[in-house]
C-alpha cells in the first residue's frame, strides 16, 4: 500500500508515525516531500522522499525490498 501525502498537520504526523510503528516491515509506504517536518520523524523503513514529483521506479524497488524483508 503506498500513501501520497503533501498536507501535514502535528495531529497527522503523530497518528501516522504510531501506524507506521504498528505496522513496521508490512507493505506499508508513505511517500513524503524531501522538505516536509515529517521526514525526520517516520520511522525511515516506511518512507520513501521525492522532490518535485515521485520517480515510479523509485518506488517500485523500495516496495520490492519491502516484501523481501517480511
């Protein structure tokens, strides 16, 4: 499962880091802007950055090395 998510609020960013704690080594990805306060806070497993626009093939090998680690 892959999250876009570019509106970021403190109630937001501590609900998504527990399910990101939650849900650890699942097929759980946030795709998060390289600016955004919320990178140094998700757990860096789950996340992947993008600047300007996310690179599908980016993508698709974080979630390959995703499903190797479960």
């Amino acid at each position: 499962m892959l999250e876009i998510a570019g509106f970021w609020t403190p109630e937001y960013i501590a609900e998504k880091t527990s399910t990101l704690k939650l849900f650890k080594r699942k097929n759980l990805l946030v795709a998060v802007p390289a600016n955004s306060p919320a990178v140094p806070v998700f757990p860096g497993e789950n996340v992947i950055t993008y600047q300007g626009k996310l690179d599908p093939d980016e993508v698709l090998v974080v979630l390959e090395n995703m499903k190797q680690d479960v």
